[in-house]
C-alpha cells in the first residue's frame, strides 16, 4: 500500500458516518448485561439497542443579518454592554 492510499484510507475512515468501533459493540454488550440484572424478562434485551447513532448535520451559511446579530449577541454578552448599546 502506498502513503497516499494510507493517507486516503484514514481520510475515509474518518469521514464515515455511523461507523461502530469494536469498543462500541463492548460498551453495548455490557450495558445490556446491567440492564438485563434490573428487567423482568432478560431474555428481551437486545444489545442493538445500546449502541448510538449519530447523524452528521450540514453546517449552514448565515445571512449577513444573521451573522451580525450573533455577533452583536456574542460581543453584548463577553463585553457585558448594557441592553441599549447592544440592540443597536
């Protein structure tokens, strides 16, 4: 394998959403087992359902009118301008 396939697998490996590690599936498996001490029907308990999915939100542009009233928001507040100067 070359460096720059390397350096294109770690990029993929990276980007991929919702990719489970092997650590992933332990933490579910040993969640499940504590569930299944405090449930009626261990047997029910499924250790798919320990394990997380998160989905990756698309970043948006702001508007100038957006971007100016956060900054005008974050600026107020780090610089604690009484209410006047920040509405304006």
């Amino acid at each position: 394998m070359s460096s720059s396939e390397f350096v294109d697998w770690q990029v993929y490996l990276d980007e991929e959403p919702n990719r489970f590690q092997k650590e992933d599936f332990y933490l579910a498996a040993l969640t499940a087992e504590v569930r299944r001490s405090w449930v009626r029907h261990p047997s029910q308990v499924d250790m798919r359902k320990f394990l997380l999915n998160f989905k990756v939100q698309e970043e948006r542009e702001d508007t100038p009118e957006q971007f100016m009233k956060k900054s005008k928001a974050f600026w107020g507040i780090a610089l604690s301008f009484p209410k006047k100067l920040k509405d304006k």
